[in-house]
C-alpha cells in the first residue's frame, strides 16, 4: 500500500487590520445573523480544520481576545494589506502560512484542505479567476486566500520599504503558483470561498445565502 505522506504543518493568520469602512462598524465581529458567531470567529474555525497553527493580526483590538487565539500586532502598520501578510510571515512558526481575509463567510474546507496538500515547491499558492481589475493581466488573484512562504517575507519588505504595497507586485519577484479555476469549480462551483462580506450590502446578501441555502 502506497504511504501518503503528511504534509509539513502550516500557520494560518487570519488578517483584521483593516478599518472597516465600508461596513461602517468592526466587520471581524459582527455576526451574519443573530446567534452566529462574528465573521473572524467563523473563518479562524475553518483555519483551525488545516492549521495547527492559527493567529489573528490585527492592531489595537482588545476584543479580540475573545476569539481564543493569539493577537499578533501589526508590524507594518500603515502598510496595508501587504504590511499584513509580512507580519503573519514574520509572526508564522512554520515555513508556510495561510492568510486568510476576517470577512470570508463561506470558506471552502475542501478547496483549504486540496491547497495544503499540494507539494510546497512554491512561494506562493495563490487561486486566481479570470476577470478584471487594478491587478491588471486578465485575472484576479486571490491574494487573502492564499498560502506564503516565508521566502516572500525579504521581498515584500524590499517593496514595502519603496512605498509599493501591491501584492501582486512581488509576485514577479518569486516562484507563484496559480490555483486555477478548473480546479477550484470542483470543490467550490459556486465561487463563494471568495465573496467577502464587507460592506452592509454584502453581509446582507450573505445572510440571505445562509437563509435559502443552508450555508454553513
């Protein structure tokens, strides 16, 4: 019988440090409905299903506290989302860390679990779909759903330092791996591992996602 090897263990940060303006109050905790748990809560337990090791970054959150996981300080303060993923690198115990939005209502254990189980020959494994946006090329990466090594950590400091704080910006800079869409309908047909529920608009049409479909 063929062994399967285990994969290495992995991090896992769920990133929070954003001002939530668009929502118009802290979206990490609000709950979807009443009785739910606030949307951090919800995507650090999907973490927990793949990582032995998980981690909020955020600044300035005392209730935080209460998700049951540490707090790691932004570092990078001022530096967006890009500063985050560097503190969640810096902060990892393992070579690799998922970073994960604090806004996904609708994580995909199987898509998680298909990701960490690829051989880890990459910098960065990253799902992309086609479209358009301020990325530019054709595609959208889905750069808060995504797994890093901590070889990216030198070059995201190199661009963070030129005041460049795109993150596909680095991503010409170190070996990346597209997760494609054909591979991502499998698990996830409906794309919803990537709707982020950040504005009110949103979270409303999740709650409705989670009132017609069971959506768990």
């Amino acid at each position: 019988m063929e062994v399967i090897p285990t994969p290495p263990k992995l991090s896992a940060a769920v990133l929070a440090g954003g001002q939530s303006r668009r929502m118009g109050r802290d979206k990490a905790l609000l709950p979807l409905r009443p009785g739910d748990p606030p949307l951090a809560a919800t995507v650090i337990s999907r973490a927990r299903l793949v990582a032995d090791e998980v981690f909020v970054v955020a600044r300035d959150r005392p209730a935080y506290e209460a998700f049951g996981v540490p707090v790691v300080p932004d570092l990078e303060h001022g530096a967006g989302t890009l500063g985050g993923i560097a503190t969640a690198l810096d902060a990892a115990s393992h070579d690799h860390c998922l970073v994960l939005a604090c806004d996904l209502p609708f994580l995909n254990p199987a898509l998680l679990r298909w990701m960490v189980d690829q051989p880890r020959d990459y910098d960065a494994l990253v799902p992309r779909l086609p479209g358009e946006s301020r990325q530019g090329g054709g595609f959208v990466f889905q750069t808060l759903h995504a797994i890093y090594g901590k070889g990216c950590l030198p070059v995201i400091r190199q661009r963070l330092s030129e005041g460049r704080r795109q993150i596909v910006g680095f991503f010409d800079a170190v070996h990346v791996r597209p997760v494609e869409a054909d591979v991502i309908v499998r698990m996830d047909p409906d794309l919803r591992s990537f709707f982020n529920a950040n504005t009110p608009e949103a979270a409303e049409e999740a709650r409705d996602l989670l009132t017609r479909f069971s959506v768990s």
